[in-house]
C-alpha cells in the first residue's frame, strides 16, 4: 500500500497508509464549524453534495505549513460531532497471471438479464462484453490515460454471470501497472450507483478504513444498494481492507480450481464468502483472453449471484440464502478463511 500515489507525493497516516497530501475530508460540515475552521486557517478545495446519499463532502487544505495528521487532530477538536477522516488511497486487488487462456476472445455466458453496478477501473470494448449494455462514467479525476486492465477483466466475468446491463464508474488513475483512487473519488461513484438503483454494485478494490466512506456505505446499503467488495491480496496476516470488512458488505475471498485459497488472500472474521479468483479466465484490454488471480476476480461471480436472487427476493432473504447456499470449506462451518464456504 505504500507505493500507491507515489506520484502525488502522499503523507501516510499513523498505521502507515497512504493520504492525500495536506488535505482533510469533512462529511455534512455544518457552515459554522466551516467558517471556524477557516478562521483557523483552512481552506475549501472542493465542496459537493452527493445527493442520492443525502450528504455533502467537504476537502479541506490544512493550514500553511502543517501536516494532514495534525490538521485532522486540530478538526476534530474544532468539531468533535462532525465526522472527519484523511483521504485516503485505495487500489485495485489483482495478479495478471501473464498466461493466455487460449485463442479465444469470449468467455461461456449464463443466462440471465441482470443489472448490476461496478466501481473499478474504466473498460475497453471487447468481444466477451458483446450483447451488453455498458455505461461507462469517469470519475477518475486523472489528467493522463485511464486504466483499463482490471475494470475489463472483471466486466467480463460479470457479463459471463449474466449481466446484461451494466453500470461502470471507472474511479482509478495512475499507471495501468498500478493503478490507484481516493476515498473522496470511491463516495461520488456510490452516489451515482445509488441514483442509478442499481440492485448490487461490485467493488474489486481495497484498502484502509476511512469514517466517510464508513458512513456512507451504510447510507448506500439502507437505500436498497448492495454492496460486494474484494476481501483483499494482502496475505493472511494482513490487517482487514476495506469496504469489504465493514458490516453491511459481503467480502469474498478466492479459491483455486481445487478449493485452495489464493495465497495471497487476507483472511479474518469478515470474510463472508469464497468463489474462484485463482488463474480465472477474463477479458484483458488487448482483445483476448487472459488468466488472472486475486480476490477481485473471485467477487464478480458472488455479485453476479446476489443480483439473481434479488430478481425473487429479499436483501435480507438474500444474504442468508448467500450463506445457506455456500459449501463449506476449510473448518466444520464458518472460518476466517472461506468465510461460509464456496460459491459456484
């Protein structure tokens, strides 16, 4: 995580993560506690409202000459009801295995005519997405070429899942080797997912936990928005990634064609589910097909699965077929490992 946004020359809060540099974000700031933060010497970089989420966003530049984690020490003090965080860097969750999957350009398809959002990277045109629908929307915020590898790779499963109408919201920028995002670019996706009523949104992306993309996560999921994210690719020691560990999401490790879980998965009591994401067939952004391996590619398939049973069902109802559904795997029951268990 500490290489990510080298470029934009990050500071890096006390557990080590990357953040903007000199910046702090605000979540519904009321006017007075903005006009006393500016007579402390903030300023405004940006300020939006996300109207689907019924929230408005604040950027704050610190003052001259001091750093994020002390201007976010000296806000919180300032206005200890409001909710304040760094902004912080998140990136995508994938292994390209650099191995073909043979000559072919299109992966099987399931049946179906399902509607599902995702929040990646942007995505190519590809012989494996024909037939669909595919909305792209740029939030990426970058000034050179937008990342196309990961979000067409996983576009791809989706539409193999039965996806037919599908919403993108390409939110990286960066190298295509190492593309990366901010929390502040992740919420203005959610918004537009939630305005989209799109039943379930794919999020194969991770890093740290950041208190508004907590708060509005759980506007998004009260408002009827599922919300699938990658377990993450930090290895079994690694610390939680988030979404995936907040309470309301489904967080999906990957297993390999014999049940084994991908070696570099994270592993904890978050984890709700497995499906395959180890040397996965995908769409690469060159026209063919490639393998690939990581938690991002295990969680299409569980997305694609939760979107169906939405067709007939509950959210609620849904979430404990999820687990009913899963064959379990590693320990007799629930494990930090597979979560419940399987699903294919």
């Amino acid at each position: 995580m500490r290489e990510l946004a080298d470029g934009e020359e990050p500071e890096f809060d006390r557990r080590g993560f990357p953040v903007r540099h000199g910046e702090i974000v605000a979540l519904n700031l009321g006017d007075e506690s903005l006009r006393a933060m500016q007579g402390k010497g903030f300023t405004i970089i940006a300020r939006h409202d996300l109207p689907a989420l019924d929230s408005r966003v604040t950027r704050l530049a610190a003052p001259q000459g001091m750093d994020a984690a002390r201007a976010l020490d000296e806000a919180r003090q300032a206005d200890p009801k409001a909710t304040f965080d760094f902004t912080h860097y998140y990136g995508t969750q994938f292994s390209p295995s650099g191995a073909s999957a043979g000559g072919k350009a299109a992966l099987p398809r399931k049946k179906g005519r399902l509607t599902l959002g995702m929040i990646d990277t942007g995505v190519v045109g590809h012989p494996a997405l024909r037939g669909a629908s595919v909305e792209v929307r740029d939030f990426s915020k970058g000034t050179k070429g937008v990342p196309t590898a990961h979000g067409t790779a996983v576009a791809s499963i989706l539409v193999s899942e039965g996806v037919s109408n599908l919403r993108v919201a390409n939110i990286f920028r960066g190298a295509a080797s190492a593309p990366f995002t901010s929390a502040d670019v992740i919420v203005d996706a959610l918004d537009w997912m939630v305005a989209s009523k799109v039943p379930v949104v794919n999020m194969s992306l991770s890093g740290p936990r950041n208190a508004i993309l907590d708060a509005l996560v759980d506007r998004a999921v009260a408002r009827g928005t599922l919300i699938v994210a990658a377990a993450g690719n930090g290895g079994p020691t690694a610390p939680p990634a988030y979404p995936a560990a907040l309470g309301p999401v489904v967080a999906v490790t990957a297993v390999d064609s014999n049940n084994r879980v991908y070696r570099y998965a994270n592993q904890g009591r978050y984890i709700t589910v497995a499906a395959r994401g180890v040397g996965e067939p995908a769409a690469n952004s060159k026209g063919g097909i490639s393998r690939f391996s990581g938690t991002s590619f295990a969680t299409p398939h569980v997305a694609a699965w939760m979107a169906r049973c939405l067709e007939r069902g509950s959210a609620t109802g849904c979430a404990r077929s999820l687990r009913e559904h899963a064959r379990d795997l590693g320990e007799p029951g629930y494990d930090p490992v597979y979560g419940y268990g399987l699903i294919d």
